[in-house]
C-alpha cells in the first residue's frame, strides 16, 4: 500500500512538473515498468501482417524504451550530470505516462472511425502529449546539467520521446 | 542505514522500492540485532538476501567475531553427532552466508569497474552546443588545404546523436512506405544499419590507414564517419516526405558529394603517397556515397498500381503511396488515372 501510494504521488507529479524533488530523491521503477507494459500490449498487434509480427512487437516496444532511457542516462552521465543512473531512468520511465494515455485515446479514436478526420486528431493528440512528455522529463533533468549544455541533453530525450510518438501514431488496428 | 545513491551503485536494483523510506523499516534492524547466536537463522536469511550489502556486511563483521570463538569451540567436538541437527544446521547455514557474501561482493565490485569504464568515455562528450553545431556545419564544406593535416575533434556526441537520428529518419521512411520485415523487427533492422555501417565502415577505413600510413586515430576516424552521416540525415529527410526521383538523385550528388569531399580532403591532408591516397579516399568515397543510395532504395517501395495505370508521355514522376490513405482514396485515384492515360 505504501508503495502503491509513492507510485500515485509520481505520477501525479508527471501531469503537473513543478520543480519538486520527490520524483528524483524516492526513486522507484515500478511505475515505470506498469507503464511500459501497458504501452507495449497496446502497441501489440498493429503491422500489416500481424499473423507474423505478434510476437515481436512486445519485445520492440520493451527494449526500445529500456535501451533508449539507458542510452540518454549515460548521455548525461557522460556531459558531466549529477544525477544517478536509476534516478534518471525513474524520471524517464514515469514520463511515459503522456504517452500512454495518447495512445489509450487513439485506440479509442480508431475503434470510432478510421478516415483522415481520425488521423489528425490522433496526430493532435500525439504531438501534445509528446511535447508534454518532453517538457515533463526535461523540467527534472535539465536542472542537473551545467547550464550551459542543457540543449545536449534535452535533444536525445526529444529524440526518445519521437520514436515512441511515432510508432504510437503509425499504430493501425487489425 | 539503506540510502538511495549507494543502494544503486551497488546495483541492487530489487530493493529499490524500499531505498526512500528507510526509517519505516525499523522491523528490520531489530531483527538483525536480536540474534546474537552462532547461528544464523534460515527464514530470516531468506528475507534479507540481496537486498542491502551493507547488512550483508554487517553479518559478515560479526560471523568473523563468532569464527573466532566458534573455531575454538569446533576443535574440542571432533564427533558432530553429538550437536545433532542445530550444529550441523549452524556450519552450513555459516558457509552458505558466506558463499552468499563473496558472490555480492563479486558483484558489486564488477558494477563499480564498469562505471569507471564510463569515466573513460568521459574526455569525449566534453562539448559545448556552439561546437557541435559548428562541426555540423562544417562537416559539409569541403576545405581546399591538404598540405597540412587538417585537425579532426576527436568528439564522439555528435556522431552518436546522428547515427540515432538517422535510426528515426530510416524508421520514419520505413513506416511511411510499407515495408514488411520478414525476420526481425523494422527497429532492430534501422539500428543494425546505421551502427553498423558507423562501426564497421569506420573500422575498416581505420584499418586501410594503418595500411596506407595516413595519420588517424579510432576516435577521429569515428568523429569524422559520424559526422559525414550529417548529409545522410538530411538527404533522406527531405526525400523520404517528398518522393521525387530526381530530386532524390540531385541530393545524392550535391549533398552527399560535399559531405564525401570533405571527408576526403581530411584524409588527404594526412596520407602521403598518391598511390595509398587514391585506395583510402577511393573505398570511403565509394562506401559512402553507396551508402546513401542503398538507404534510399532497400526501404522504399514503389506501389505497384500507379505504375500498370501510367503510361504516355506526360508520366508524372513516381508517387509512394502513404500508408493511412483509406482505400477509397486510392481507388479513385486510380480510376481517374485509367481515365487520363485513355484520352491521352
């Protein structure tokens, strides 16, 4: 119950980034991985041949979103951050949490309909929740650069963010 | 005490839930304090196992205590039946505590030497934002001297936010034209690519200087190949969203000949001998300009229908057909171009 609760107050502190330290001093990746497990059977099932590519699409979604948030921590371990390596893939993973909920909505959206009138809401609700995800993560992380590398760090996370935005709005249905 | 920082250097990264809230945890110690016998008891080990190194410590600090009077008290009790179960239990949990303990501290030991390899990376990402644009910049201007080498940053930021944005651009053109990957994922087959061809086309240039005694180091070899890939990025994203063969093999010639001239005058400036000149920036010239092509058309897909449909001599050039056209757009599409080439 109590860690059910810490995990409630990060995301909570997700949808509204103020800089409170809560996120960074508790760490914790169990939120994290909720997250990503949900976003990667939600993402299950949409290529063209999914009789073949059920399977891999699980493990794409999984390792692309651990490989990626390792990758930007060594990133900003490497230009001189002072953060801790499972404190910056707690930040990262939690700000996943925009982007689920965009993709949760576009599910719902295509089970409506599927013409172009879909296709730019889908794409509306993407972008806002990637630049939501992107400012999130950039308002804990930033601070712990020297300040005048902060463009270093913030593009691999905008980076990060674009090919999970991307590959939930390229998802279609079977 | 459990603390955050040293809880992750340690990489326990099980017991990270409970790091934040070590004074909740009290249940915990008292535990730990009310044995004080030899022995060490089974249910609590269970509970405890790698959860913290530093109580793992501890219990290693006073099973050294208790070795010392437990070794003499061993050597009088020769016959061990005598002790029954409880003794037997005690030897075995202790070696069992202490198997334990050597395996963490292996452990924790092999996670601490592979951050100092991290350390060892550290001089390369040194950079500001100003120069990693200005080598972007430059990495397409081609400079005339090659008298004097040329100096190359050995920086590995650049190239490695490049080859990862040439992985997003190669998936974006990949989505957007319908390939189908048969083994392997479309992820994995942009990343294999592009680290691949910056890894191994990087060595095997590396390689031919060491051959042809040019004057180049790994590290500036990788800084120089990342960067050339700044033309790739750009050639592809403009043609990936504007499917025009021509301009795709305008981009080719200019773009990627401006990134391969520059990449070859710097390995001019530093290889003496025409000969070995001519098979160093022959092969890089070669490699990578091929390399831009072979992006372009392994994962593209001409659609088929507008090509049967499209014949005369005002044949627009070739269309890709995005994947969230519904089908009724593509049919009518179709139709009216039955209808054109027929008046035609």
């Amino acid at each position: 119950m109590r860690d059910l609760k810490a995990v409630g107050k990060k995301f909570v502190h997700v949808m509204y980034p103020k800089k409170s330290s809560a996120l960074l001093r508790d760490w914790d990746l169990w939120g994290p991985l909720v997250l990503c497990v949900s976003l990667a059977l939600m993402l299950q099932g949409g290529s063209a041949d999914s009789k073949e590519d059920g399977g891999p699409q699980f493990a794409e979604v999984f390792v692309i979103i651990w490989f990626g948030a390792v990758v930007i921590t060594l990133n900003s371990k490497l230009l001189g951050g002072t953060i801790s390596f499972f404190q910056s893939l707690c930040v990262l993973g939690y700000c996943v949490l925009p982007l689920t909920v965009a993709m949760l909505v576009c599910r719902l959206v295509l089970l409506a309909s599927s013409g172009t009138v879909s296709f730019i809401v889908r794409l509306v609700v993407v972008m806002a929740m990637f630049g939501w995800s992107t400012l999130a993560s950039t308002a804990f992380l930033a601070d712990s650069q020297p300040p005048n590398r902060k463009a270093l760090v913030v593009y691999p996370i905008f980076l990060f963010y674009f090919v999970i935005s991307w590959m939930i709005l390229t998802f279609t249905p079977q | 005490m459990m603390s955050g920082p040293g809880g992750a250097a340690a990489g326990a990264g099980g017991g990270g839930a409970r790091n934040g809230a070590g004074a909740e945890w009290g249940g915990f110690e008292d535990n730990m304090q009310g044995g004080g016998s030899a022995v060490i008891d089974m249910e609590n080990m269970d509970d405890t196992s790698g959860s913290s190194f530093e109580d793992m410590g501890e219990m290693h600090q006073r099973m050294k205590e208790e070795d010392v009077d437990a070794e003499a008290a061993a050597a009088d009790e020769e016959d061990g039946e005598f002790l029954g179960m409880k003794g037997f239990k005690g030897q075995l949990g202790r070696q069992v505590a202490d198997q334990m303990w050597q395996a963490g501290k292996r452990q924790a030991s092999k996670a601490f030497s592979l951050y100092a390899n991290i350390d060892i990376l550290r001089p390369y990402f040194d950079v500001e934002p100003i120069q990693v644009r200005n080598r972007l910049l430059e990495s397409m201007i081609p400079m005339k001297m090659i008298n004097f080498p040329q100096k190359i940053a050995g920086e590995l930021y650049g190239p490695l936010m490049l080859v990862f944005t040439l992985v997003a651009i190669l998936l974006h053109g990949m989505k957007t034209s319908d390939t189908i990957i048969r083994e392997g994922t479309l992820m994995g087959t942009a990343i294999g690519t592009c680290f691949g061809y910056w890894l191994g086309v990087s060595s095997f240039i590396y390689f031919l200087a060491y051959l042809c005694n040019a004057q180049i180091t790994m590290v500036q070899m990788l800084s120089l190949l990342g960067y050339g890939l700044f033309g790739h990025c750009i050639t592809l994203f403009v043609t990936y969203n504007i499917h025009f063969h021509s301009l795709f093999y305008i981009f080719w010639l200019v773009i990627g000949g401006l990134s391969t001239l520059r990449m070859v005058a710097v390995l001019v400036s530093r290889t003496v001998g025409h000969t070995q000149r001519l098979i160093l920036c022959g092969t890089l010239a070669a490699l990578h300009m091929l390399f831009l092509l072979y992006l372009h058309f392994a994962y593209h897909k001409v659609v088929e229908g507008i090509l049967d449909t499209l014949e005369g001599p005002n044949v627009p050039p070739f269309q890709r057909v995005a994947r969230d056209i519904p089908v009724v757009a593509s049919a009518v599409l179709n139709i009216t171009a039955k209808a054109i080439a027929l008046t035609l």
